[in-house]
C-alpha cells in the first residue's frame, strides 16, 4: 500500500513541530517521494542526525509504506545574516 504525501508531511511535522515541509511525488506512483524539510531544530547536528530525526518521525514506514525518500534538510538561516 502507497503512502500519501499528506501523511508524509504530517508525520514530520508532528515529530519536528517548527519544520517547514515539501513533499514532492517523484514518479506519480504513491511510492518514490523527495522530502525537503528545514527546521531549527537540525542547528547543530550533523547531516546523518538530522535525517535520523527525519526516519525517526516516519516511524518504521520507510520500506514498507514509503518504499523510496530522497531527503534533504536544512536549518534555516538566521534573520540579519544576510
């Protein structure tokens, strides 16, 4: 069974509440998505950790549900570092 790409989003939001989420549906199947999540909350951690927190929030679907997950995630720049 396919995986919604609301119910990605969703998922991540709800483990990493201040991420700003896009969920984009690779091949149109339900099952291959990019995710491209920024939050604060990866300030400080490596890029393996801040993917980690993302998995965590899938909680065990990546595999099953979601088959595939091109994930890229960011921390937000600071306001006045421009």
């Amino acid at each position: 069974m396919a995986m919604d790409a609301g119910e990605i989003e969703r998922l991540i939001k709800e483990s990493i509440p201040e991420a700003v989420v896009r969920i984009e549906d690779l091949a149109g199947d339900g099952d291959h998505y990019a995710a491209y999540v920024t939050s604060p909350a990866f300030e400080g951690k490596s890029r393996v950790q801040q993917h980690q927190m993302v998995y965590a929030a899938l909680q065990g679907r990546m595999g099953g549900e979601l088959h595939a997950l091109a994930l890229q995630t960011l921390v937000p720049e600071k306001a006045g570092n421009a």
